[in-house]
C-alpha cells in the first residue's frame, strides 16, 4: 500500500484551508485518511502552518511520499531538512546531537525571518493607514477651504453696503446743515 503525505480540503467556497494527512495514494482526496499530521490555511499572510514534525519525519522514513504543494509545505517548517539530518546520523557523518544543533540553528534562522515578514507587513499596512488618513485631512481642508471661500464674499458683501451707507449719511449731514443755513 503506497502511502502519501497529501492536502486534504476543507472550508467553503473561495475559502478553503487544508489538513496535511497521510493516506493511501488509492483514496479520493477528501476521503479515508491514515493519519492527520498538520494544517495548512493559505489565506492568511504569511500562510498559517501547524505541523508534527517529528510524525511527518516518521512517515518520510517509512517512505511516504509528498504531493509537490506537500513537499514545499514540509521544506517551509523543515521536516525535509530533518529527515536529511537523519540520514546523515544513520550513515555515520554526524551525530545525533550535531544534527538537533544544525536543526535548530535552521529553525531560529527560519522564525527570524518569518517575524520579519510579520513586521514588515504590519509597518506596510500602518504607512498606509497613516497615508490614507494623510490625504483624508488635505481633502478636509480643501473643502473647509472652498466652503469659506464661497461663503467669504456673501459676508463682505453686506459689510461694503455698510460702508457705503456710512460714505452717504455725512454727505447728507452737511446737506442738512447747509439748507439749515
């Protein structure tokens, strides 16, 4: 019986996230599996993958083989480079406790970089926000802008009419006084 290490659907419709199982390379997808050993959510940024390394580097050994999308999944969290490892110790160029150093000198490397990712995207989307609200705020003072200047002249034009009111009713004084006269 052919083993393979495959993506099981599951989710709805244009949402779909995966178990990573383990199942007889006769089974339909979704069907009959013979162990779950992960799961794999690709709508997230970066991908969420939880997965039993040391269940996945069992069945490597007991020679299951990976669908491609399963195979980049497995190198991502380094079951691949595990199993490597291993095969070093059984053939004799290393040590077991070589093997676990190498491996997490790999996997510090590895959650460096996915956090870097993480922060890298969040400082991406907070420039954006920050642009965004940016321009929000030169559009609001455009239109506070706009909106006193269309108001401004009908204020100034009752004010000339004040003037001129003003400019006449000496005029008409010194007329008054002079009929008087």
């Amino acid at each position: 019986m052919p083993a393979k290490i495959r993506l099981q659907r599951h989710g709805k419709k244009g949402n779909a996230f995966y178990h990573i199982v383990v199942a007889d390379s006769r089974a339909p997808r979704d069907g009959k599996f013979i162990e779950r050993i992960g799961s794999y959510n690709p709508n997230t940024n970066p991908a969420t993958i939880d997965l039993n390394v040391e269940k996945g580097v069992k069945w490597l050994q007991n020679g299951a083989q990976p669908t491609d999308t399963v195979r980049g999944i497995l190198s991502y969290k380094g079951v691949l480079y595990k199993h490597h490892l291993l095969g070093g110790v059984a053939k004799g160029a290393l040590t077991l406790e070589q093997a676990e150093t190498k491996f997490t000198a790999w996997l510090e490397a590895k959650e460096t970089k996915i956090n870097a990712k993480k922060t890298g995207l969040a400082n991406t989307a907070a420039d954006k926000a920050n642009a965004r609200l940016a321009e929000e705020v030169k559009i609001k003072e455009e239109r506070a802008a706009a909106i006193a200047a269309k108001n401004a002249p009908v204020a100034e034009a009752p004010a000339e009419e004040a003037a001129a009111e003003e400019v006449e009713t000496p005029a008409t004084e010194e007329n008054n006084e002079a009929a008087a006269e």
